[in-house]
C-alpha cells in the first residue's frame, strides 16, 4: 500500500553526549516509487522534560528516484541537561512527503546505527526504534493485551565499577505504567512514565544490602507499548556509558512448526524447483 509516510521513530539522547546522524538517501529511494519530482520531509523533533527543545527540517528533492538536491545530508545534535532527576531526552524523526502525495512503497524502518560520542566519554553506536506500526508489537499487544518486553542479561558489579539502567521513553500523550520483574522475583515497585518523558531506572536497586553484584533477567510488562533500552554505565555515573541497546519484545507468532508443516514445506521447496 502506497503512502505519503515512511513511519515515525525514536531515538534516546542520554546527558552529555552528543548524536551524529547521516540522512541515507539510497535507502529513501529504495522505498520510493518513480515519480518526476517531489519533496521528502527529513525532520528531527528532539524533546526534553515533556517538552519540544528544537527542531531541524531537512528538504530533500528526488526524481525518477534519484537524490538530486537538498541540505547538508549530516546532523550533530548536542544533548541538553534536564532540570528533573534521572531524565534525559529523545529524538523523534519522522520522514514523509511535502504534500502529501504517496510517493513509498514501504514502510518500514531503515537499518542504520547513530554514532554517539563526546570529549572524555567512549563511543557508542545505537538505532531508531519505530514509535508505531511495528507489527511484532501490535500482535503481541492483540495476543497478549500487555505490552511484553524483556532483557535477558543484566549485569551488575559494583567492584568492577559496572553497574545497568533501563531508559524508559513515553512518547505519546497518556501516561504509562509499567511493571518490572526478575527471575528470582526481586520486588521492583511500579513505575509511571508521564507523557513526551525519557526516564532513567538504575537497576542498582536489585542489590540488597551488602550485595556487590547481580546477574539475571528483568521480565517487563506495561499497559501500552514503551520504548526501553538497557545502558551499561559506570557505577556512581550515569552520563559515563559504555553500551546502550535495545530490549527484545516478545513475539506473539508461533516460534516453531508442527512436524505436517515440516512435509508440507518441504514437498513445496521440492516441486518449486521442478
């Protein structure tokens, strides 16, 4: 189905750091149908404490699928400091047309890493994520009716001077709540996230007192889809990360095939070939 939209996503920017992103022009194109000419809508909202904090629009004009004209293809994008505890921003992009016309043929998000840097911090490289339409996600949420998600190696040691977060992101209007658990069914009090917020969560709260380390699964349900990402931060600085990635959603689809399957397929490679 054509649209006039590609699909709108989401990226954390942690306190000091700063985000290079490159627009991917072929990788526009490869999502456009022919058309003579028309203008992409290329547009980072990047949002803090509940608020918008700026905005950079980038028109980028194509035809017969081909770049031919625009801005600067590149964007640094430095981190502010929020006024609230334990809160940081995000970037929302979103990538459309000008004018409407349904110039893609696919909407899907496209497979490329942000480089996240600055003076005296280590280097890291994170993706965006899709604010809506994912379908692993709205299947998950009809089988399930919970928004299910989980990370299934956490790792904290404080000797080491290694401890995790969970960043949690609310980019829509309502308020979300959300329910955290371990496997060995640590207590972890519910947790609301307010509209437009990127909230951190030290998972040093896991260790009991005496306790220098903690390995295990954190299991993580909510009442409406959240974005999450796991940081591996030193113990006593959050702005000092080594890592930040993703958590794995539960998928609602079958994960394996009944052995009648098996043949079936099997039986279809074979003739397909004849």
């Amino acid at each position: 189905m054509l649209s006039s939209h590609i699909y709108s996503s989401i990226l954390p920017l942690p306190q000091g750091y700063c985000v290079d992103m490159l627009i991917p022009v072929s990788l526009i194109s490869s999502r456009m149908i022919e058309t003579r000419k028309c203008i992409i809508i290329y547009e980072y909202t990047y949002f803090l404490d509940g608020d918008e904090v700026s905005r950079k629009t980038f028109e980028l004009i194509f035809e017969n699928n081909r770049y031919i004209e625009g801005q600067s293809l590149s964007y640094r994008l430095y981190s502010k400091r929020s006024i609230k505890e334990n809160q940081c921003g995000y970037i929302e992009l979103d990538v459309k047309s000008k004018d409407g016309s349904r110039v893609f043929k696919a909407m899907s998000p496209f497979p490329q890493y942000e480089i996240f840097s600055n003076i005296g911090k280590k280097s890291f490289f994170s993706s965006f994520t899709n604010k809506t339409s994912d379908p692993q996600i709205i299947g998950q949420i009809e089988l399930f009716k919970r928004f299910v998600i989980t990370y299934p190696a956490i790792n904290i040691d404080l000797k080491k001077d290694f401890s995790t977060a969970f960043l949690f992101i609310n980019p829509y209007e309502k308020p979300i709540i959300i329910v955290l658990k371990t496997q060995d069914l640590k207590t972890i009090d519910r947790k609301k996230i307010l509209p437009r917020e990127a909230v951190y969560f030290p998972l040093s709260c896991l260790l009991s007192k005496g306790e220098n380390s903690w390995k295990g699964q954190i299991h993580m349900t909510a009442n409406n889809r959240i974005v999450a990402v796991v940081l591996n931060h030193k113990k006593d600085d959050m702005d000092s990360i080594s890592n930040m990635e993703h958590l794995d959603p539960f998928r609602s689809d079958s994960t394996h095939q009944r052995f009648s399957q098996k043949i079936r397929s099997a039986l279809r490679n074979i003739f397909s070939k004849k």
